[in-house]
C-alpha cells in the first residue's frame, strides 16, 4: 500500500485544480493518501531577507516533511498567463530553500485544468519541466479542458476523457507498487 500526497497549486477557496485532485483522490483504493488544501498554506512571497530575518515557518517545514515521507504525490497546477500561478511557483520556491532535491525520488502524477479548451497545458507543460529539478518522476500526466463543460457533481463527465484520466492514475499508481 502505497502513501500519496495530493494539492492543488492553488491557494483560492474555489480552486477547480483541488476539485479535480479531490475527485482523483476518491478513486484510490488499497492506498493512504493526504489531501490537502493549500488555502491551509499561506507564505509570503519567497525573499532572502524574509528568509535570513525570520526563517521558514512551521507549515512550510511541516509539508516538506509530509512530501519526504509519501510514496508519490499527485498535483493539479492551474495556470496564470499561460503559466503556473504565482502561488505554486513561490510555493516551490521556499520549499527548494529548505532542500533542493524536496522531492527526491517522489513519484508524480501532474495535472491541470482550466475553463478554457487548452485545460491549463502550458501551466503544465512549465511544471512538468521544473519538477525534476527538485528530484521528482513525472509518471503520468492528465489535463481537463473545459472544466465547467466536463466536470460535474465531483466527477468527470466526458466519457473519454474519464477513461484517459483512469488510465492515467493507473499508470501512475503501477509505478508505486
């Protein structure tokens, strides 16, 4: 049984990413799996001077160990400007400080959604790239375009692209076996 760490890469109360990683993470059986809300995290924007005056804050220290523990990680990244939001993005940056290789051999199912028909694909695209940086397997990726067309009632409604987000957690959960 394997232990996995879900988010979102957003920090807003109506976050359609925590939507889509909370419904992902109602599929998992024969797993331990943590949701969490980032709405919980709040940091300041990432500042030497910030860091050298007052150092790193309980919640940061407490969700990289939460990441060291776990066995793989699924994340859904919105997107700002066709990139991930400032949120996420500073959200890596703190978590790089306290060590750089924070996701060293966690492996990843990465995500994204957006209202739009391009399903937040270069957010995604941006994060699939940076997250080996940090030590992290990207082993399945899955964007929902057109959330509010395709999403419903805390499920995906699109018959396809159901299957293709079945098929891959699958992949993505063979891989911590």
């Amino acid at each position: 049984m394997a232990a996995i760490l879900a988010f979102a890469g957003s920090n807003s109360s109506t976050s359609i990413n925590h939507q889509l990683v909370k419904y992902t993470t109602s599929l998992l059986k024969d797993h331990d799996f943590q949701l969490l809300n980032m709405t919980d995290y709040p940091f300041p924007m990432y500042s030497e001077d910030d860091e050298k005056q007052k150092g790193f804050s309980n919640s940061l220290v407490e969700l990289k160990e939460n990441i060291a523990k776990v066995d793989g990680l699924i994340v859904s990244v919105n997107e700002h400007n066709g990139n991930p939001s400032a949120y996420f993005k500073n959200l890596l940056d703190w978590l790089s400080r306290l060590e750089r290789k924070f996701m060293d051999g966690k492996k990843i199912f990465l995500m994204s959604t957006s209202g739009g028909k391009r399903g937040a694909q270069g957010a995604l695209e941006v994060t699939k790239n940076m997250l080996p940086r940090f030590g992290a397997e990207i082993v399945s990726t899955f964007s929902l375009p057109s959330y509010y067309e395709n999403f419903d009632e805390n499920k995906i409604t699109d018959e396809p692209l159901k299957k293709e987000h079945q098929a891959a957690l699958q992949t993505f959960l063979e891989t911590l076996r």
